[in-house]
C-alpha cells in the first residue's frame, strides 16, 4: 500500500465499500445476513494467512498483550458493523442504508474528542457541513418538504447501530497506532470474528432454516465481500486512517453513497436523477475541502507505520 497518498487509499476503500451496499441488497434473496458475513470473512481469512503468518509467531506476546482491545476490534469492525449492515439491507435499500451511514463522520469526531481529545479545524468543519447538505440534498430528492416528512424505518436504525461500531473500530486502529503490529492484528480480528459469527450462523442456518441459494452469483458475492470489500478495503483504510487520522478519513465515507449510487445505475439499471448529481458534486466538494487539512504538523508528528 502507498503511505504517501493515503487519501487515495481512503477513496479505493469507499469504492469498494460502495460495491458491497449495492451487492448486499441485490444477494438478500441467496444469502442470509449472518451466513454472508460468515463466509464473508472465512474467504478474508484463508486469502489474507500467507501475508499474516510470517508476522504472527514474532508478534504473538504483543497480541496477547492486548487480547482485550483485539476481541473488540473484532467485535467492532469485523462482526458488528458488516453483520449489522447486511441485517439491514433485508429491511431498507441500498441507497438509503448508504445515506444514513454518512452519519459515521458526526461519530467518530463525537468519539475522537471524548477518547482522543482530537478537535476539528476549520477545513473539516466547513467541508463536513458541504458534504452533509449534498447527502440530505440525495435524501430529501430535492424537496424541503419531502425532507420534513423523512422517517427511519427498521433498516435505518440498524445501519446506525453498525456506524457506531464501525466508528469505534476507526478510533481503536487511531488510538493503538504503533502497539499493535498491523497484519497480525487485523488476522487475529477476522479470526476472532469468525468465532463470534459462528453461533450465529449455526442458529440461521439450523433453527431459522433460511435457504441457501447457491449461483455463481452467490460464489462471486462471497468472493468480492471476501477479498476486495474485506483485505483490500480494510488495509487501505486502517492505513490511511493511521496516516491522516479518525476525524480526516471519516468524512470520506460520505462518497460511498455516491459510488453506491453509480453502481446500482449501472449494476442494477436504477436510473440516476438529479437531485443525486447535484447532491453527490456537494459531497465530493465537501471531502475535498476537508481533505486539504492534511498538512497541519500535529497530523505529521502523530504519523506512524500500521501496515508495512
């Protein structure tokens, strides 16, 4: 992964990301959301054990060390907010669940200044402010009044609870930067997070009898969730984030409903409407001018090698 261009890294990670909202509600109907995310990460785990193994021996009594704050990164970011994503995707749609995660950014600052003590500068408050009014501009389909008679339903309110989890994975990986040793640690999180799916993908499977419907469809959601949306995805943001901190990459998340948006025209032929064209220029206006905070010198003091 390049460290110097980590903004790169953080818009490679929404891309795909924005693959995974559209594929999660497109392959409700063959994968249950616990059986998904469980094989999800059993793929991750067998493609990511060559680049992992070499550094899990000599980091062992680190990881030990910090078994605690391992189990809930895992908890987190591995079981919790992927979980919880596909468990709403049954009840709302893909763009919706991707607009109510851009709510991520207000978290994680709530967070980086209650356990970080991180506080925003003017670029990230201004370009956060930008971004939020084009996502509301998506949401509301150009209509004030349709924006006032807005209202979450079920699909919503877990996609908050898996922003929640997902905000406090990105303060953990900001908050441990140079303890845990990074591709050991981001293994023994998938593993760990294997363990804590299992039950769960025992009772879907066992007690709720939810089919199964195996298609190359099915093959190839499971082979995308497991190594673009999962490996490729969480090195390139856990390295950013380290990089440029929590509260910078947080407001990146705001592009995954634009690319969410594009690949459902194109994947799933939804027609793309105006009012999601002007609204996705005000995000992209607003993660660029929050991106240009980049160059303060406490980010360059507070740099330090995660992945390498």
């Amino acid at each position: 992964m390049n460290k110097r261009n980590p903004y790169l890294l953080l818009i490679l990670a929404t891309i795909l990301w924005g693959g995974n909202f559209v594929i999660g509600r497109a392959i409700t109907s063959s994968l249950p959301p616990f059986t998904l995310s469980f094989l999800r990460w059993c793929t991750a785990l067998i493609v990511f054990l060559p680049f992992a193994w070499p550094h899990l021996k000599k980091e062992y009594s680190i990881l030990k060390k910090n078994w605690r704050i391992l189990l809930l990164m895992a908890f987190t970011g591995i079981t919790g907010f992927n979980t919880l994503l596909y468990l709403a995707l049954h009840h709302t749609t893909s763009i919706n669940a991707s607009l109510v995660n851009t709510s991520t950014p207000i978290v994680i600052y709530m967070l980086s200044f209650l356990i970080l003590r991180e506080r925003l500068n003017r670029n990230q408050a201004a370009g956060t402010v930008l971004s939020l009014a084009g996502l509301l501009f998506i949401l509301s389909k150009g209509s004030f009044s349709a924006l006032m008679n807005f209202s979450f339903n079920v699909g919503d309110l877990i996609v908050l609870a898996a922003v929640i989890c997902w905000s406090i994975y990105s303060i953990l990986i900001k908050r441990y930067t140079g303890i845990l040793p990074g591709y050991s640690t981001f293994f023994v999180c998938i593993a760990a997070g294997i363990l804590i799916l299992f039950p769960f993908f025992i009772y879907e499977i066992a007690y709720l009898n939810t089919p199964i419907v195996w298609s190359l469809s099915s093959i190839l959601t499971i082979l995308y969730t497991g190594i673009f949306a999962s490996i490729v995805a969480f090195i390139s943001w856990n390295t950013a984030v380290v990089n440029v901190g929590a509260n910078k990459a947080g407001i990146f998340l705001n592009l995954i409903p634009v690319f969410a948006s594009i690949f459902a025209v194109l994947f799933l032929g939804e027609q793309l409407m105006w009012y999601q064209t002007a609204g996705g220029i005000f995000v992209i206006l607003g993660v660029y001018l929050s991106a240009k905070s980049v160059s303060d010198k406490s980010a360059a003091l507070q740099r330090k090698e995660f992945f390498g």
